[in-house]
C-alpha cells in the first residue's frame, strides 16, 4: 500500500490510550477527551482505553478501563524511603 492507496475521507477506527480520561478529573483527561471528540465530529470511530478500575467511574461512553501498574518512580521514592529508616 502506498498514499495513493490511502482515501482520506474514509472514516478511520482509531484507538486513543490515555491514563486520563473523563470522568476523572484530573487535568490530564481533558486534551483526549477533546481530541476524541474531535475526531468522531469528523466521522472516526474512535474507542479509549484509559486506566482506572472497572467499576470505579459509570462508563456509558465506550471508555475502557484497565488497572494501572504501579509508577515506577513512586515505587522508587519508597524504596528509598525505607532505605533511610522512614516509613511512608
């Protein structure tokens, strides 16, 4: 397949992974939440997979939701933490 196969109106299925995502309501969710709805004005078919428990928000928009792996960096701070003899 080369460009000219590529027919730029047809709608794409497009798959958008954020961390964030709305209802949540850290800062973070709101530019893919613009950016999928963006999309799906212009005719995408778009599906999310954001992270967070499945039964933490009430999805009826299509949000999928997996549990997030620990950050490293939290996991290091702690690490270090109790390296030092503090606790939390």
């Amino acid at each position: 397949m080369n460009a000219a196969d590529v027919n730029p109106d047809r709608p794409r299925r497009i798959l958008l992974l954020t961390y964030y995502y709305p209802p949540d309501t850290a800062v973070g969710a709101v530019r893919p939440a613009r950016l999928a709805a963006a999309l799906r004005e212009r005719g995408h078919r778009v599906r999310i997979i954001a992270a967070g428990e499945a039964d933490a928000f009430d999805d009826a928009s299509g949000v999928d939701r997996v549990r997030p792996l620990p950050n490293p960096r939290e996991w290091w701070l702690r690490m270090k933490r109790l390296k030092q003899g503090r606790s939390t």
